[in-house]
C-alpha cells in the first residue's frame, strides 16, 4: 500500500552515484590527519563538480501554446538529489567544516533533509535530520541511506524548526535550520542561479517566476540580480513573479494584501495534500525578504491550485519531455496566469522549477 504521503516534499530519484573523482575527494575531506584547509578546498570541489550549473531550457512548445516569447526553464532538478535544496544543503556543511564541527542538525520534510545527508555524508559528518512525526514521505529511506539519524518529532514543520535548533544549541551541534544566522548564507547559495542565468542569456530576463514556501529561493535569486545590475553586468532587475499553494502561503496572502511585511496565516485554516505541501506553511522564514522583491520590481503574486499544478506537471511530461514535481510548477503557473489576465511585455521570460519528479 502506498504511503499517504508519498508525493509530499518528495522527489522520484533513482540511486544517487558518485564519480570516481567525487569519491577521491571526499576521502580526503573525511580524513582528519589532514590539514583544515586541504580539507576544505576538497569540499569545495565537490561543489563545483556536483552543485548548480543546471540547466536552462527554451521551452517551445509552451511558447506556442500559450503565445508567450523565449520563455525558459531553469531546471533544478539536475542537482545532485534532484532539487534546489542541494544548493543551501552543501553551503551550510562546507561552513559547518570550516568552524570544526562533527554533527549537523535540521528540519526537513523530505528534500532537505536528504540534500544535507548527503552533503554532511560525502564531508564525514554525523546528520541528525528532524521530521515532524505526522509526514511519511518516502524520502526518509534516502535520509537513512546516507547514515543520517532520523528523528520524530511532535508539531508542525515550523514546530520542528524551532525544537530542533533548540536541540542543535544545547547540544553543540552545526544548526542548519532556515532562519536566523542563517539566512544570508542560504540567500546567497540561492543568487547563484540568477549568476548561472546571466551566464546564459547575457543579461537578465525582463520576468523571473519562482515557486515560494519559506521565500528564501525567490529572495536569493533577487539578490543575485541586484548584485549583478549593481556591477553594470545586467541592464535590468527582472520582476518578480511567486506561485504558491492557494491561500496556505503568506507570501502571496501578505503580498496580495499589499502589506509591507509577511503576516502569518493561522495553522488551523492550512490543508496539506498529496500536492501542496513543499508550498504551504503558516509561517515563512524568509518571507520578508522575498516579500520585499516582489514589492521592489513591482511584481505579481498568483495562488495556484493542486489541479493546475498537477495538470502543468502532466503537460510538462508530456509535451517538454521534462518530469516536475507537482509543486515545482507554481512559478510557471503564476507566470501564465498574470500573462493571461493582463498580457505581460513580450520579452524574455524565464520560470525556475525547483524539483524533479
């Protein structure tokens, strides 16, 4: 019988394999008879080899279908674990290497959690990994796959976050929660894909769409672009479209309100389902930061529902060729829904999809 769960926050992924040269290079990382520096330059290469530089697709079958110009996909799924999680989960274990830490500790509901296992893994780090005890995603044998320790706890995942850091505090462990001291780091992972963006299409695209939970994916993007305008590498700022699960993410709730700050939703109005849960929460970590973007490039915010996101992955399989997890989509949904109402300037479009199914 299948789990009930069993597309929650989860990716469809076969085996992961490593190189020969990954291999090599983390036992060098894991060997403490060498210098810190060796080590962590080894790491470092790890990620150079195995994180980001995905790709990004001409999708023309949707153009045509949906009378849309040079519209992209920046594929995610090409990560090692098959989501962005793998962008944030390697940089906060490589700072956790630098600072002398053996055991590194996080809330996941399924992809995180695997990306730091197998991070912490490959840098020969004890992971404890912390789920809260009502999600059953299949991801969970992953996480133990790669020797992490899987720990139940009671509550919601924004629960679990704030237990688990507690934990992580008391017991000196590397806390890799989202939040906190954390979310500069996390961002700046993220701004990565708008470099790897810019690299490809020489400047930036006039809208970028991207799915949000906590927002720290669209906020990093965001700060990437800035960075790059700031330096005179772009001659624009994309605006920002979100796409989240309808009316259970306070991003596109708070955004659509106009406020200037992220208001909660109450945890009791939140419904999760076999689609919609990478997308909700009732509390989002980064949402002031990505709220900030949407408000700075005058943006949009779209809710979606789990028949378009289930409807786009189906179209996305079958008329690109490209399998998305359900709530990948939300971004590209978002997208064709603003352009549909109020039919957007005809230039370069570019949607992130952030996992593969």
């Amino acid at each position: 019988m299948k789990s009930k769960n069993n597309l929650l926050d989860g990716v469809s992924s076969p085996v992961i394999k490593e190189t020969t040269e990954v291999r090599t290079l983390s036992a060098i990382v894991k060997d403490r008879s060498l210098g810190i520096v060796e080590r962590v330059e080894a790491f470092e290469d790890i990620i150079d080899l195995e994180v980001g530089d995905t790709n990004l697709t001409r999708v023309r079958t949707l153009e045509r279908d949906y009378d849309l110009r040079q519209l992209f996909i920046k594929y995610e799924g090409n990560n090692p674990t098959g989501t962005q999680k793998d962008r944030i989960a390697f940089a906060q274990v490589l700072d956790a290497l630098r600072r002398g830490f053996d055991e590194i500790a996080l809330a996941t509901c399924g992809n995180y959690g695997v990306a730091c296992a197998y991070a912490a893994n490959l840098a020969g780090m004890t992971c404890k990994v912390f789920m809260p005890e009502s999600y059953h995603s299949e991801r969970t044998a992953e996480i133990e796959s790669f020797g992490a320790e899987l720990i139940r706890l009671t509550g919601t995942y924004e629960e679990v976050v704030s237990a688990s850091s507690k934990l992580a505090e008391q017991n000196e462990w590397y806390d890799a929660n989202p939040g906190g001291a954390n979310t500069s780091m996390q961002i700046a992972a993220y701004a990565e894909i708008a470099y790897e963006i810019y690299d490809q299409l020489r400047d930036a695209p006039k809208y970028l769409a991207c799915p949000v939970s906590n927002g720290t994916v669209l906020a990093g993007i965001y700060r990437g672009f800035v960075s790059l305008y700031k330096r005179g590498k772009t001659s624009r700022i994309p605006i920002f479209i979100a796409g989240s699960s309808a009316n259970k993410n306070p991003i596109i709730s708070s955004h659509l309100k106009g406020l200037d700050t992220c208001e909660d939703i109450d945890p009791r109005k939140i419904k999760e389902t076999l689609i919609n849960e990478a997308l909700i929460n009732w509390h989002s970590f980064d949402g002031n930061e990505a709220l900030h973007a949407l408000r700075e490039t005058n943006g949009f915010a779209s809710h979606i529902t789990d028949k378009q996101l289930k409807e786009m992955s189906s179209y996305l399989h079958k008329k690109e060729g490209m399998r998305i997890l359900p709530s990948s989509c939300a971004g590209l949904i978002a997208l064709l829904n603003v352009n549909k109402q109020q039919r957007l300037i005809n230039d370069r479009f570019v949607a992130v999809i952030t996992a593969k199914y």
